[in-house]
C-alpha cells in the first residue's frame, strides 16, 4: 500500500503542490479558486459520476469545505448548516455564503432540522461544537459531552442512525481535550461517541494531531475521528488494528507516527446509558491514548509521536510586509507595559470579588512571539485592540509591536487570504479561533480518497 503522502496528487491542477510550500504563497494562490458568490444563489450542487458527495455540519466558514477541495475537485458539497446560537447576527454563515454561495446552506438550528431534509452523501463531515471542554476552560469545570454544547453530539448520531442511506464515511474533529472529558469519567465523552458509531455500524479510528509537528504553521492539536461504514473496503482492510493504526491506515499515511509505548486494547461494554454511567468512574487515568480504532466496540489505541522531517513553515514566513499593517494593529508606547505585564511570569497576592485574599502565580509568556516557530494556538479572543496575555504580538523590522492581522490568522489556519472578509476585523478573529487548520483536512481528505479508489 502507497505509505508516503507526497506520492499522492492533490488535485488535478495541484498534483506536485506541497501542503507545507510557503504558506503565504499558498494562501494567496488559492484565493481565487474560492471566489466571492453572489448571495441568493438558486439551484442544487452539481456532481458527476466518481465525484465523493459531502455534507458538512457546523461548518463554520467552511474549513471542511476548503481542505477537501484543495484534495481534490471529486469532493462536492452538496449541503452544508452552519447556525451560532449565541448571537444575532450569524457572521461564520454570511461569510460562508460569500464564499460558496446559498446553495445548500442551511441557516438553522440543526436539532431542528429533519432528517429527510439533508441530502443522501458519501462523506458526512464537521467540527461539531467543543465549547464545553475545549482548552480555553479548565478540564474539571468543562461539562462534557452532556454540557450544553456537548449535546449537539447527539444530532450527528440522529442524523446518521435516521438516514435511509447511512453515508459511507465520516469525518469529524474536535479538540485534543475530548479523549479525557469529563474529569470525572476520563474518557467517557470519547467511549460513548466510539461505542454509538461502532453502533451505528461503523469502523473508527483516531487520532491527535498537532498540525505544527507536521511542518504548518501554527501549534494547534486536535483530534481527528475517520469512520467507514462496516460494508466498505476500508473498514474490511483496517480489521488489522494496529497496523493499520501505525503504518496503513488513512491517518498513519497522511500523518506518519512511532509508537511510543505498546498498544492496549479494551471492549466498551454496555448500553450507551450505561456507559455514562458507569465507564471509568473514580478519576481513573485516561483509557484513551493519542492513536487508535474501534471495530466492534473493541478498542486498540497506542500512544504515538511525529515521523516527519519535512518542510516546516514559521509564523514569521506569512506576515505582512510592516507598510501594509493598518496603524490600528500596532501597539502605542502607552500600552506597551500593559502587554509586558500581562505576558510576564507572576506571584502575587489577589483579593477575590466577596474579600477572600489569595496567592496568585503564572508562568511568563514569550513576548513578542518568535518569528522562527510555528505560531501559538489561535484563540476566539484574538481580535481586539486591548492588552491580552493570549494574543500574538509580533516585532517589525522597525522595531514596533503589533497585533496579527485577520489575514496573518487565515494563513495561520491555511485560508485563502481574505477568506473572512464581509464582517468586522473582531468578528474575522473570532471565526479563525474557531476554525481548523485546513492543510490538515487537506492531506487526510487526499489519502481518503486514494483509498476509496484503490479498496472500494
């Protein structure tokens, strides 16, 4: 089986591209493959024959989108939803439409949306909702699978279980944290979403990837799930767990690893209530490692590390020449000990809102961010002009500090350049924290569809 991912074409006018090629290059080039719509755009998505039928949900502005297609012209998305419960104004969905057009965008509450409504497809994709234990809160205040958010896992599920045609394969992401949530039951999220899909009459596997290890530019670790329908020629040629996990699989050829320590493996037993229950009670250690699959709700997992010794892209390589910085990114000298305070180490004494006096400590932060490395994870309170402990800050050749761009944050994340325009600089930085990195999507979706052709 082909094991080396630059063996594999990335689409028929990229077939010699690398994802990691300088990234601002990159962004730039592929702006104009994903041209500006006009709004109100009538008519259903066109396929042909060959072509891979995708639904994307929570899509956000469209990372799935994006990554997918830059694998190949084959993937098609055929419906998409994208809805934010907590604001007016729904600007991920404006600046989706924008960029794709209204067909197939659906606008609405997905619990609300029936089934029959959403197309038959091939591959159903998404970054389903992560605010309940994302790493912006600590893991034993995140609510877990059952938090308000977490939920929403359950529309996938009645999607999936609900459909007349169950789509052949699915592909989500979510943040690292969910292998260990909640921190009660470490791991019980997790059992549960692999015990439903197992049940649901799917293949799984897994795995954490930071996209920085793999020569793109920014530290951002998340987890990624690949099921394939019982019936497919992948999940009959992934029934050797751990080879598959290790070296054949889809994402061992996309994102090659070493195992660090033996495989385990363990069966998830018991009906989904149960499991909530009952899996892993007494802050257990984590069952899950940063690899794995589950076939028939027995599970193999193995802790991996990086085998790439690629090209890497540094934050430094896609900033923006000083002279086209707008001057409300720069930081005034007024401001300047205000970033360095929030930045730097700390031990101190707090007083709490009802008088209790406590000791207070952190840890210093680089200041300014190093140009020669990957960037931080990009955070949904980027935006903004006031002081932050957790914003980038640059240095320019002139010796001034400013904030990143939205357009530095879309290379972060491997958009096309301009991808979020249409909403307020805030709001743009807000949806690159939310985002993916799409080059990750792209090299998983490109060994995807490799497989589907050469198994199925």
């Amino acid at each position: 089986m082909m094991k080396s991912y630059d063996k594999i074409s990335i689409g028929e006018e990229r077939e010699n591209t690398q994802v990691c090629e300088p990234i601002a290059e990159y962004c730039r080039a592929t702006r104009p493959h994903f041209r500006q719509l006009p709004l109100f755009e009538m008519g259903e998505a066109e396929t042909a024959r060959g072509d891979i039928r995708v639904v994307e949900l929570f899509a956000g502005v469209g990372g799935f989108r994006i990554g997918l297609e830059r694998a190949s012209a084959r993937y098609k998305t055929v419906w998409n939803n994208q809805w934010e419960p907590s604001t007016k104004k729904q600007d991920a969905s404006i600046v989706y439409c924008r960029r794709f057009g209204t067909t197939g965008h659906s606008n609405e509450d997905i619990a609300t949306v029936p089934t029959e409504a959403i197309p038959a497809c091939d591959l159903l994709v998404g970054g389903f909702p992560c605010q309940d234990y994302s790493v912006a809160t600590t893991l034993k205040h995140s609510g877990g699978i059952e938090g308000k958010k977490g939920v929403l896992w359950w529309q996938i599920y009645r999607i999936i279980h609900e459909s007349r045609q169950k789509p052949r394969y699915l592909f989500f992401e979510n943040v690292d944290r969910l292998l260990k949530s909640p921190a009660t039951q470490r791991g019980r999220d997790f059992a549960l979403i692999l015990a439903s899909l197992c049940d649901l009459g799917y293949v799984a596997e897994w795995r954490v990837i930071n996209a920085a290890e793999y020569g793109m530019p920014q530290r951002r670790r998340r987890t990624y799930i690949l099921a394939y329908r019982n019936d497919t020629g992948i999940a009959r040629a992934a029934q050797d767990a751990l080879p598959w996990v290790l070296t054949d699989g889809t994402l061992a050829t996309a994102f090659q690893v070493l195992a660090k320590d033996k495989a385990k493996s363990f069966s998830i037993d018991g009906a989904l209530d149960e499991i909530s229950v009952r899996f892993n009670t007494g802050k257990a250690k984590c069952e899950f490692e940063n690899a794995g699959i589950a076939i028939g709700r027995q599970v193999t997992t193995v802790s991996t590390v990086s085998d790439y010794d690629g090209v890497r892209v540094t934050l430094g390589q896609l900033l923006l020449p000083e002279k086209d910085v707008p001057e409300p990114f720069f930081i005034t000298e007024d401001d300047l000990p205000k970033w360095r305070y929030l930045k730097g180490g700390k031990q101190e004494t707090r007083v709490s809102q009802n008088g209790y006096e406590y000791k207070y400590s952190e840890g210093s932060m680089a200041f300014p961010d190093a140009p020669d490395k990957p960037s931080r994870t990009i955070i949904t309170g980027e935006g903004g002009s006031g002081p932050s402990r957790f914003k980038h800050v640059v240095r320019t050749e002139s010796g001034r500090y400013r904030r990143l761009t939205p357009v530095e944050l879309e290379r972060l994340n491997m958009f096309p350049d301009g991808h979020t325009e249409g909403v307020t600089d805030s709001r743009r930085a807000f949806l690159m924290g939310n985002a993916l990195v799409t080059g990750v999507v792209e090299k998983i979706g490109t060994v995807l569809l490799h497989n589907i052709d050469t198994m199925e």
